[in-house]
C-alpha cells in the first residue's frame, strides 16, 4: 500500500520528470540511448562475481550434457553456444 500514498505518489512523479527531461537534453544535443547486452561470455573490467546464463542446467545431473571423456558441461549445447552471463558493464559495447 505505501506506493500508494501521496508522499510516494509524488516522488515517482518527481523521477519521472528528471528521467524525462534528462533523455530529452541528450536526445537535442545529439547522444544516442544506446541499449548494451546484458548477457556476455566477457568479465568485462574484471568486476568480481558473475552470474552464469544458462540453458542447460537441470535438477537431474544425469540429464547434464558432458564433453565426451569428462565431468565437464558441454557449453556447445547451451543455447548461446559458450559459457555466458550476465554483464557487470556495458562500457565495452558503447566505447566501440
């Protein structure tokens, strides 16, 4: 309930507005609004802790797809193809 209240009420229409107004300014002054990935196979900046994306995990370890001749998951079979996750920056995508 407490979204709900005035105070709140207020505040997220007072964000709005900045949020606004501020894409607007960059948006006349020429700059782009550039949607990086989210999801990269690259530590981007060395940030620490990743957070794995995957598609082939299941409860059943039997089901596992394995590189032939080891313990280790086949990332060839994951829908991106390689091991990936989520990314810590999107600094990379928007120096380019």
């Amino acid at each position: 309930m407490r979204p709900r209240t005035e105070l709140f009420g207020c505040i997220a229409r007072v964000r709005n507005a900045l949020a606004q107004a501020t894409h607007e300014f960059f948006h006349r002054n020429g700059f782009l609004y550039v949607h990086t990935p989210i999801i990269t196979s690259s530590d981007c900046e060395g940030a620490g802790e990743m957070f794995q994306v995957t598609t082939v995990l299941d409860e059943d370890p039997k089901k596992l797809p394995l590189v032939q001749g080891s313990n280790l998951i086949n990332f060839k079979e994951d829908f991106f193809g390689k091991k990936t996750f989520l990314t810590v920056s999107g600094q990379l995508d928007v120096e380019n």
